[in-house]
C-alpha cells in the first residue's frame, strides 16, 4: 500500500490554498477563492478540455486538482488554474463519470465497467473489478474504496490495485456515493425512484435501505460539513431542486431550498469551516452552513460539478 500524499487534512495549513473549483458541460472551468462562494468571485480558466463536458472535479487537499468527462478525458492541474490532458486509460468513446481521491490513490471509473487507478494523476492502469453496468460512482474513506455501477452492483476494496469484492447495495442505481468522515457515516443513492433511492452503511460493506424526503429522486449528489450530510435532487420529474438533511445518514429531513428552478445535476462539496455548496447546471449554486437555511449564488455558465482544495470529506 502507498503511504497518503502529504496532509490530507486542512487546505490552506499543509497544501493547496483554499479555493473552489467549478466545471461545466461545455468543458468550462471556474476558481473561486471566497469563503462564501459569493456571487461574482468565479474566475474563467483555459480548460484542457475544450468544450467536452467534465463530470467530476476532485483534489487530494495537498498538491492536485483531476478532471475527467466524456471521450474518455481526464485533465490535472497543480493549482486549479492551469491545467494538462492527460493519457486516462479510457476510450475516447467512454465517459470518466466519477474521480476520487484516497490513501495516495487516485481512482476514476465509468462507462463499460471500466476503472482505472493511479498515483500521480498522469500515468493510469485499467483495472478488471468484476463489476458490470456504467460505473457511475467511487468513494473513499476509512481505508476502503467503494463503487457502485447503474444496474445497483457495489464493490468494495481496500488497495484499487488489488481484489475488489461484491457486495449488497440495497440501493437500485448507485448514483452517488460519499463517506463522511466526522460521523463515519457512508450514503449512497439512486438516480431514480423512491424504492431503493438511498441506503447508509457503517462500514461501507453492509448496507441499509433508507427513506428519503423527495417525493422522486431524479438525480442525486451529496455534501458535508463536521454536523450535517445534506443531499440535493429533484423533487419531481419536472425539474424542481429539492434538498434534505440527515446527521446520521438514516433519518432525513426535507429543506427548503433557496431556489427550486433549474435542474440538479453535478456533485456537492464542502470546506474545512463548514460551508456546504450545491452546483446547478443553471450556473446557480446554494450554499448552507447548517443544511437547514440555504442561499442562492451564483457561479460560472453551465456548471455541473465543483470541489474545494481541502479534498471530500473523507479526507478531512
């Protein structure tokens, strides 16, 4: 097992400076460096990636930003600011859904099953999981890795290099996953449906079907501060943001939302001090320091996904 890179705890005291980064559909890359990711502080960067879509943005909280998308893209950048394609390992075909950050590993993971894992964030292997579907999530936390594919197939690791192991969901289109670190509560959910949309699990290998607050989940993306996970989606098939709460992954409670125009879609993120931000593909953002009161700002055109120099909260 490779030792972690560095700190993976407060950005900003061991790492990369504090800092929000935001993509969009059109390959757009935006910075921010406010504490309150207030409207009018997103700066536009040259993407690497053209106008191809970027699906996730993460960090290891030290020293590297990775992007990936479609065409089987994936980007890095030392600072956020500048950034280099990279050779993913994935077809041009393929779509990189999900990029994710743990114990001196990267993982990124998508269409046809496919995985792959590196180091540095350059050099990338395919790695054979047994897992089948679109792989539309990867988590890490707690010296384990968990993914989770459209057809509800889980597998668990704890080296990505190694053996990857099946396990029972419950949830019946692993959308997204997110492993909290101050409560050691892992969630995952579906894309769609209230049968099956959300489950929690202790120790990311035995799962729990929970209840959600949404009347229909249509898509589904997680944040967290050091008290509260909040989760953002549709309310209805119509696209209404909706957004819910939970200290402990099991029981929820719906929110009202600052805003409800505009669809859901991209992925939450939080900072060290506890602001809690979802991204909308309207370019509209919500930000909450509780996951009860939320604000409405404003980010870049066509926002999809966004992360914070500190990493997930499973670095944290």
């Amino acid at each position: 097992m490779i030792p972690a890179i560095g700190a993976t705890s407060a950005a900003g005291s061991a790492g990369l400076p504090y800092q929000w980064v935001s993509a969009g559909s059109a390959g757009e890359i935006y910075t921010s460096t406010s504490t309150t990711a207030a409207t009018g502080t997103w700066t536009l960067r040259t993407s690497s990636f053209g106008t191809t879509s970027i699906q996730r943005v993460a960090s290891n909280g030290t020293s590297l930003y990775v992007a990936v998308g479609q065409s089987g893209k994936l980007g890095t950048s030392p600072d956020g600011i500048t950034w280099t394609q990279r050779t993913s390992s994935f077809s041009a075909g393929d779509t990189i859904q999900d990029i994710a950050y743990g114990n001196g590993y990267w993982v990124a993971v998508g269409d046809n099953a496919k995985i792959a894992y590196s180091t540095d964030g350059t050099t990338w292997t395919q790695k054979t999981t047994g897992i089948t579907g679109t792989v539309q999530s990867v988590a890490w936390g707690n010296g384990l890795w968990v993914i989770g594919s459209t057809n509800g197939a889980m597998y668990t690791a704890t080296d990505p290099t190694g053996t990857w192991t099946s396990r029972t969901s419950t949830v019946a289109v692993v959308y997204d996953i997110l492993y909290f670190k101050a409560q050691n509560i892992w969630v995952a959910g579906a894309d769609t449906g209230t049968t099956g949309a959300l489950a929690s699990s202790t120790d990311g290998l035995t799962w729990t079907a929970r209840t959600s607050a949404f009347s229909l989940l249509a898509t589904i993306m997680f944040a967290a501060n050091t008290s509260v996970v909040a989760l953002a989606g549709y309310k209805t098939n119509v696209s209404t943001n909706d957004i819910e709460s939970s200290t402990d992954g099991i029981t929820w409670t719906d929110r009202t939302p600052a805003t409800t125009s505009g669809g859901v879609y991209g992925k939450g993120a939080s900072d060290d001090a506890g602001l809690m931000v979802f991204c909308y593909v309207s370019a509209a953002l919500q930000t909450s320091t509780n996951g009860s009161t939320w604000t409405s700002q404003t980010c870049g055109a066509g926002s999809t996904t966004l992360c914070h120099s500190s990493g997930t909260p499973s670095l944290r």
